[in-house]
C-alpha cells in the first residue's frame, strides 16, 4: 500500500525505476518478463539467474536460514573429512603395525 502512494509520486517514480532497471536489467534479459530462448546469444544462463536471486534476496526472502544452512554444512563438511583422514590414519597403523614399534 505504502508503494502505491510512494510511486504515485513523479520523480519518485522515476528514480525508483531508474535505479530498478540499473539493478536488475542486464545483456541476459530483463528477468520474468523476457522469455529465456529469445534472450541474446551473447548472454549467459547464470547472469540472468544472478539477477533473479538478487531481485528475491533484495524484496522477498529473508535469507537468514539460509546462511545458516550453509554454515552448518560447511561444519559438517569438515568434521566429515577430519574424521575420514582419522580412519584412514587408523587404518594404516593396524596395516603396518612395525612403524608403529619403531615410532614408540
């Protein structure tokens, strides 16, 4: 509602869509507008993609789970893998029990 009143507004108007299309129209498209197979050859799938996320993290999404998905799965990445490089250290000790004699 807010909207409706501000953009009623002429030169508000017009810098909310200058800087709206500055943002988010690019070589690949204007996004959910443009159909994507008549989009330029010169374009790429994943700037228009970028645009649409931006467009979405900027008026729709709250993206505060989400960072912390990602944080999550980078911690369980590496507590994956430090506990597979103790497997694989483990695993080489009961294979060569005589370094192990030697180092102790």
């Amino acid at each position: 509602m807010a909207q409706k009143y501000i953009l009623s507004c002429v030169p508000c108007r017009k810098s909310f869509a200058r800087n709206f299309a500055r943002k988010y129209v690019s070589s690949a498209g204007i996004p959910l507008v443009e159909k994507v197979k008549e989009r330029p050859e010169a374009s790429s799938l994943e700037e228009r993609v970028q645009i649409l996320e931006t467009l979405l993290q900027d008026y729709y999404l709250d993206d505060y789970y989400l960072k912390k998905i990602k944080r999550v799965r980078v911690q369980h990445k590496r507590i994956f893998e430090k506990y597979n490089m103790e497997k694989q250290n483990d695993e080489l000790d009961e294979e060569n029990p005589l370094a192990n004699s030697n180092n102790e």
